[in-house]
C-alpha cells in the first residue's frame, strides 16, 4: 500500500522527486551501461600490443561486472551486449571489423556474455534477498512495536490512536476505527480527530461490515476505502476503516499477511479490554450489592437498639407516670436523650457514607491550614474528649494545603473519634505532622492495645470491625471512608502499631505549590 | 434583656412538632414567642410585629431559606438564626452571606440554642451601646485605641490583623463567614481569595493563642468561616 493522494504541495515535491530520483537512477545505469564498454577500450587501446586478447576481454568482464552490481540487470546487459562488438571491432582481428576470426576470441566473447548475465541475475538475488529480509525485520520492528503501544492501552480511546498512529507510519495511509454504542449502531469517535484520523467515511457500509463480519471496499472519488472487522473468535469489537484497501495496491501476499497480523493483534487487544471491562462491571455490582446487603443489616441493627430503649423509657414515662419518684424520672429522661444523640451521630454518619459511596467523592479543593482543620475536629469533638490530654505537635509555618477541609475535618474527626472510643479513658492522643519535600504527613496516635498483628491494612476494609469492639456502635465504614478521602486527594493513609504506643494513622498529603499573597500590609490602614 | 421588656422572638418554622418545642423552651426562659409556619406570613410577622429576634427554618414549603433571608434584611437590621438540616450545608452558608447572622444544625441542645440567642441579642445590644472595649477570657480588645491585649499585655498585631480582629469582634460568639470576612477586609475582588484568610488568620492565632491548633477565642468552622468565641455565652 502506498500513500496514493498526496494531500500537500510538500508531500506532492517529495512524491515527485522520489520518482524523478528512480528514473534518475535507471538512466544513469543505461548511461553506465554503453559508457563503460568504452572506457574498457580507452584503457585496453594503448595496452593492445601488450596484453593478449584474453587478458582484454577480462577487462571487458570486469566492467559488465561493475555495472551489474552497481546498477543491476538490466545495465548489464547492455554492457556485455556492447562490449562484444566493440571487442570485435577494436581488439579481435581482423582490426576494425566486426568480423572475429580467431575462434577463441569468440569463445571468450560467448564466455563473457554468460558470465555477466549469470553474475548479473546472482547479484540481483542477493539484492532482492537483503531487501526482504530488511523489509521482514521493518515488519518484525512495526509488529513488536504496535503490540508494546497496544499493551499500554487501557481504553478503547488510547487503541484507537495507537492503530491509527502505527497504520499510517507503517504503511502511510490515514485510517479510523470505528465502535458501536449501546445499540450497536457504529459512531464517529466524538473525542478531537486524531492527526491521521480518515474523514469521509461510509458509516453505512461500516455498518454492514460490523453486522455481516465481512471486509468492504468502496471506490469514491476520493480514493478507495476498504473497511475491516475487528473481531476475534466471533465476536467483533469495531471496524477499521483505512483508504487505499490492501490487496489492490499490494503486490506481495506476505504484505497482506503482515496488514492481517496488525488488525489481529488492535482487534485482541480490544478483546482484552472488553473482557476486563466486563469483568470489572460485574465485580462492582456484586459489591454494591452486598455493600448494600451489609449496610442495610448494619443500619437496622444499630437504630433499632436505642429506638427500643428509648420507646421502653418513653412509654414507661407516659404510661406510669404516677409510680416514679422524680429521680426515677430524670433516669429514663437521661436513657431517652443519650439514646436519642447516639441515633443522630449514627444518622450523621450513615449521611456521609450515602453521600460518599454513592460516587465517587467530589472534592471542594481551597488553600486550607491544617492547624485550623485539626482545631475544628476537636472543637467539634470537645465533649468525647473530656479531660483526655490531646498534644498537637504542628511545626509553624506549615504551608498551606490544597484540600476540601470537610472532607479532611471529616477524617481527622474520624480517626481522633476511634482513639477515644478504642482506648482507656484519661490515655493522651498525640496529633503531629511533619513535612518533608512534597509531602505532609499527619500522624494521629493513641496509647491504647493497638491494632492486632497483621490487621492493618484490613481495618481499611468496608465493614470490618475488630472483634472487641463489636459492642460498639458503628457500622465498619469509617476508616473505608477515611482512605476514600485521602486517596482522593492524591494522598495515603496508613495503620500502623508503634513502638511503646498504642495506635497510629499516618495520613501523607501531596504539597502544592502554594498562591502568592500579592496583598500585602499596607492595603490595610 | 431585663424581665421588663422581654424580647420577642419569631419562629419561621413549618414543622408543627419543633415549633412547639422551640416555643415551650423559649417561654420557660422567659422570651416570647410568635409562630409562623411559611415564609409569606412570616414576612408579615415581620412587618406587623417587629421582633427583635428571627429563628428560621431554611426548609420552608413556599419561600426558600435564602430569599426570606434576603426579604427580611430588606425590611430590617433584625438579628437572624437559621437552623439547617445536615443535607443543607450550601443552604446555610448562602444564607449567612445573605445576611443570617448564625446557624443551628438540626438536631440540636437547648444549650446550643440558647448560647446562639444569647450572643445574638448582646450584638444588638452592643450596635445599641457603641462598645468601647471588648473582653472575653484573657483577651481585651480596646476598640477606641485599636489595642489588643492577652492577660493585660499588649499584643503588636498589623493592620489587617486587627481589621480581621474587629470584625470578629463586631459579631463576637456569631460566625462570619470567609466571604464577609473576605469582603470587609480586601474587598469584593478578592471574595475568592480564601489563601489570604487563611494566612493572616493564622499569624492572629500564632499571636493570640497558647496552642493555636486547639484555639481558645479564634475557633474554625471548617467550610463556613470563623467565630470569636464570647466567654459570657455560657
């Protein structure tokens, strides 16, 4: 296949001159060919009465045999045919005619024109041998390379600009892959064209290559377009459509087998991703449908215990009322707005999950202080923590942070919520962080039993919960949202045990490069 | 707030169930109390009543939150308390720069609700009184001399400090919201420039605080602004 419309005035000067060039070539191989017989005679002319005419027509041979490996047969032949009669005329006697009597000068001559032929057609063999063997490794080179470009590919976007990209360096023709929607109707790729991206495609004649799974040609004005399946085993991923078909313009079936091999290997590699597209959608339905399962059973669990207590407490105050004494009523009062505040931090909580596992978390990014977060979060938890020592160690000058501080308050409040909750009461929680080149790592740390061997990184896990402290409230989903958060800002969130304390949750924020203040103190006055 | 004249608080509230709850504690503390159940006639309340306090409900069934807040500011000065459901949160904090001067979060105490009221009506009274100096805790702000003093040692804090110091000041134990605060001390063009508040609120903790991430009067309220806590609030 070759580009067949040359679509610039450069590519059609460069179109040209590579024609110009090969007529170039033939003909100075003609040249060649009649030229060099007679330098052979200016050479032998004054060696005449020296050299005897076999060592002559030797000279002759030498230069049929130049020519033909320089420029092939075809000046060869011309050679050698022209050097026997010069040979003849000049050196055989009788001198100056063409007449030879000497029979072994015509055997020589006869000798001479065999060779050259026979050196002739080798030689072009061992070209035409190279040049296959170099266009085989171009092949091997072309193949090996799609199929590394392919193998990074993770949608059918990226294998669409890879195929097009290597069709067009590979064999200089514009191309386009086409792919159904959900109706299996086949659409123009609706993202930018690609640079060598084919207009004008027949969508009609594609749709009937994807619905009979047979390759197409047409012949426009434009140029002829033949339009190929990609299928494996059956089932067919799209269709590639390419102008100039292969096989109208190709000369060799190897370069067939070649085109064929390249569509083979786009098609699998869009096998491969539907396959994993596939597989991925029914793994994310199975555990959103037991996400779900788990959520419902967690949550009915955890509302119906205080609504009981409260409903007993409640119905015990309306109904006899007149048997309690004052302080009697003060107790169910205290059970009714304990359970009643237990049941609105767990609606709270259940609240943040539906928001955040609904989707994927949509972040507010602002420049924000940690410091202030980290204050709010104990603002916030002001009556858990009680008289419990909290240290804060925050270095000064911590630049600010490119974060949604909701969603960051949200898991500070979560973590430092898990150290009350899981140690002994009155034990200090160290709140620290620490920056480093493109990092900020906030460390939240307790003194309580820690987490068990090799439980770490499964705490992270949807409805885990550690097996002592399954008497309290909360549904798993806590530290799954907390990595949800983090992550979703480009950081990590670790569990760890140290060394002489209880628990530590190590949370690495990435550091931006943070706005200027162009603002400075004398706009204020 | 003498017993003589007790102020009259405006509930703009469409469920029946926490209106009289609200109105049973409001009475028990001695404030009274008229309700409304829509916007519309709260409005009218508004106009024919004139309360000195307004509790609003962002999730009225006639008149959003935001535009009754924005129609009552047109007809007064009167101090606003919107309460949110938690599904609210953009709600609340267009509310407050619509003019609310602080918010409640459904569910909440008694305690939460009256230290909110409290702090409302000592702003009126002090727009009334033209405070001159400002205490709570250890922090004393002299609002005539522009002086900042922590335990009766006077703080240097810069220009734009001190803006920032007594706009917080003007609304002490109320939140001012980034955009106000924004506003108020770099102008409109600059109500997206969150970076500066962040920075020169920080040098104020650095210089007021003993621990500034666990702050004592400069609290956080992550994702709507900052609050000068009162210490008379409680």
């Amino acid at each position: 296949m070759r580009k067949n419309e040359p679509e610039s005035e450069q590519d059609i000067q460069l179109y040209e001159m590579m024609l110009n060039r090969r007529r170039w070539d033939r003909l100075q191989g003609y040249m060649a060919g009649i030229t060099v017989p007679f330098i052979c005679t200016l050479i032998d002319w004054p060696l005449r009465h020296v050299l005897g005419p076999a060592s002559i027509l030797m000279t002759y041979l030498l230069g049929v045999f130049l020519v033909a490996s320089r420029y092939g047969r075809g000046a060869s032949i011309i050679a050698s045919l022209l050097s026997a009669p010069v040979f003849a005329f000049y050196f055989a006697s009788p001198i100056f005619s063409f007449a030879i009597s000497d029979l072994e000068n015509i055997i020589g001559l006869g000798v001479m024109i065999v060779v050259a032929n026979v050196t002739s057609n080798f030689l072009e063999r061992v070209q035409l041998q190279a040049e296959i063997s170099k266009q085989r490794e171009n092949r091997a080179n072309a193949l090996y390379r799609l199929s590394q470009a392919l193998s990074d590919a993770h949608n059918q976007q990226s294998v669409a600009g890879i195929a097009v990209s290597h069709i067009y360096d590979d064999f200089g023709a514009l191309s386009v892959l086409l792919f159904p929607d959900q109706e299996f109707q086949l659409h123009y790729p609706s993202d930018i064209p690609l640079e060598h991206s084919l207009r004008g495609v027949d969508l009609q004649i594609a749709q009937q290559t994807y619905q009979q799974h047979t390759a197409k040609q047409t012949s426009k004005s434009t140029g002829p377009i033949a339009y190929y399946p990609l299928e494996r085993s059956q089932t067919i991923q799209g269709v590639l459509a390419i102008e100039s078909p292969a096989g109208a313009d190709l000369a060799s079936p190897e370069l067939i087998t070649f085109f064929d091999t390249f569509l083979n290997l786009i098609s699998q590699t869009l096998e491969r991703l539907n396959l994993t597209e596939k597989a991925n959608n029914a793994n994310l339905q199975a555990e959103t449908e037991s996400l779900r399962n788990a959520l419902l059973s967690a949550i009915s669990h955890d509302l119906r215990t205080p609504l009981t207590r409260i409903i007993g407490a409640g119905t015990a105050l309306v109904e006899n009322n007149a048997d309690f004494s004052a302080e009697e009523k003060l107790d169910f009062n205290r059970v009714i707005l304990d359970e009643a505040q237990r049941m609105s931090e767990l609606t709270s909580k259940m609240l943040d999950m539906a928001r955040l596992t609904a989707g994927e978390i949509i972040l507010h990014q602002e420049w924000n202080a940690l410091e202030e977060i980290v204050g709010s979060a104990l603002n916030r938890l002001e009556k858990n923590i009680g008289t419990r020592p909290i240290r804060t160690l925050l270095p000064d000058h911590l630049p600010l942070l490119w974060i949604d501080a909701v969603l960051v308050e949200q898991v500070l409040t979560n973590l430092i919520e898990n150290a009350i909750k899981y140690t002994p009461a009155g034990s200090p929680i160290d709140i620290s962080a620490e920056l480093s080149a493109s990092n900020l790592t906030v460390n939240v740390s307790d003194y309580g039993f820690g987490i068990p061997q090799g439980m770490e990184e499964k705490v992270f896990d949807k409805f885990y919960r550690l097996e002592s402290e399954s008497h309290q409230g909360g549904v798993g989903l806590g530290l799954t949202l907390c990595r949800a958060i983090i992550e979703a800002h480009g950081g990590t969130i670790q569990a760890a045990n140290q060394y002489g304390k209880g628990a530590s949750f190590i949370i690495n924020l990435p550091i931006h490069e943070p706005p200027t203040l162009n603002c400075f103190e004398e706009m204020a006055s | 707030m003498t017993d003589e004249i007790k102020p009259l608080i405006l509930i703009i509230e469409d469920d029946q169930q926490t209106r009289r709850l609200l109105k049973t504690n409001l009475c028990n503390r001695g404030w009274r109390v008229i309700e409304a159940e829509n916007g519309k006639n709260g409005l009218s309340l508004v106009k024919s009543d004139s309360p000195d306090l307004v509790i609003l409900d962002l999730g009225l069934p006639d008149i959003d939150g935001i535009s009754v807040t924005k129609r009552l500011r047109q007809l007064s000065d009167l101090p606003i308390l919107v309460l949110s459901a938690r599904s609210q949160e953009q709600n609340k904090i267009m509310a407050l720069d619509a003019g609310a001067d602080d918010y409640l979060t459904k569910p909440f105490s008694t305690g939460e609700l009256h230290a909110r009221l409290q702090a409302l009506l000592r702003r009126v009274m002090r727009t009334i009184n033209n405070m001159e100096t400002f205490q709570t805790g250890e922090l004393t702000v002299e609002l005539a001399r522009r002086k900042v003093f922590i335990a009766g040692n006077e703080v240097h804090i810069t220009p734009i400090e001190y803006r920032l110091l007594s706009i917080l000041v003007r609304h002490a134990g109320l939140v001012v919201t980034h955009r106000q605060l924004l506003k108020e001390v770099w102008g409109v063009e600059h109500i997206h420039d969150q970076h500066y508040l962040r920075v020169y609120m920080g040098q104020l903790r650095h210089k007021l605080e003993i621990n500034p991430a666990r702050p004592r009067y400069l609290q956080t309220e992550v994702g709507v602004g900052y609050r000068l806590v009162d210490d008379e609030e409680c």
